[in-house]
C-alpha cells in the first residue's frame, strides 16, 4: 500500500514538473479602431466617457448578431446612465464615423480656467459634451455647452476642448 501511495505522489509531482516547462506562444492583442481611441482620447476626459470609448473600439462586430454578410455598413448604440454614442462600423468591423453625447460630465482643465476667466463669479449648472468622429482624415470635433449661474441670472456658452469659445 506504500508503495501505491509513494508512486500516485511521484507520478503526480512529474506530471507538474513537466507541466510548467511547457512553453505557450505569445499572444498579441491590438484594437481594430486603434485610430479612432487615438484620435478622440485624451487625459483630461472624463472616465466614463474614456470607457465607453474604448468598448466601442473593442467591439466585435462579426461575432455578434447583427453581423451578415450582406450589409457594408451597421450602426450599433452604446449607452450609460449619462451618454451614449452611436457608432458605424463598416464590414470589417472599422469604426467609419461616431457622434457622441454625454451630460453632466467632468469637464477638461483647459475648459474650466477658459470659463473661470472669462465668467469668474459663475457657477457651473449643466453641461453636455458632443463629440463627432469621421474616419476618413481621422478629423474629430469635440464641444462643450455649459450652462452658467450667477444668482439669478444664466446663460449658456459653448467651447472647444482647448477652452475656446464658439
């Protein structure tokens, strides 16, 4: 009965050592739309917002239902609690062109002092970020409209991501 029990515990620790000398070949995993994250990320967006781009770019456009053959272009709709983005991917599954629209976001450093300076005794109310993606050129537009406090009074103001006015 030793001899069984000593022989399962020997044949088990060679079966491991030899395990762990196998050697798997490296993986390599890139985004399709990696011009597209490129193109509209940057630091300062807020975190929500920099998420659901990237599962826009990560998304698998063949493997899931709407995919056929037929069609050269789709349109699929991806939404949180305070945005969503309409994305058209082409048939291989390449971002062509997105709009995105998101509410009460953080908004960028740059976009903040440009209001502080200009409206400084103001109060932030709402603001709605739009984004719109073209592929062809990689051109992107991002604009901020806010919506500022200062007692009673409001007004609304719209910007570019580099704090310039509109």
């Amino acid at each position: 009965m030793k001899k069984l029990i000593f022989g399962l515990i020997g044949f088990s620790l060679s079966l491991a050592i030899y395990a762990q000398n196998q050697q798997l070949p490296a993986v390599e995993i890139t985004a399709v739309n990696y011009k597209y994250l490129s193109t509209v990320d940057t630091e300062d967006t807020d975190l929500t917002v920099q998420k659901l781009e990237e599962q826009v770019a990560m998304y698998d456009l063949k493997s899931s239902d709407l995919y056929n053959d037929v069609y050269d272009t789709y349109t699929v709709s991806f939404y949180i609690p305070n945005g969503a983005i309409l994305a058209a991917y082409d048939k291989n599954g390449e971002i062509l062109r997105t709009i995105e629209r998101f509410k009460d976001v953080k908004l960028p450093k740059k976009v903040r002092e440009a209001l502080g300076t200009r409206y400084p005794n103001w109060n932030f109310e709402k603001d709605v970020y739009h984004v719109t993606y073209f592929s062809k050129g990689a051109k992107v537009k991002k604009q901020y409209k806010v919506k500022l406090t200062n007692n009673d009074q409001v007004i609304r103001v719209k910007l570019d991501e580099t704090g310039d006015f509109l």
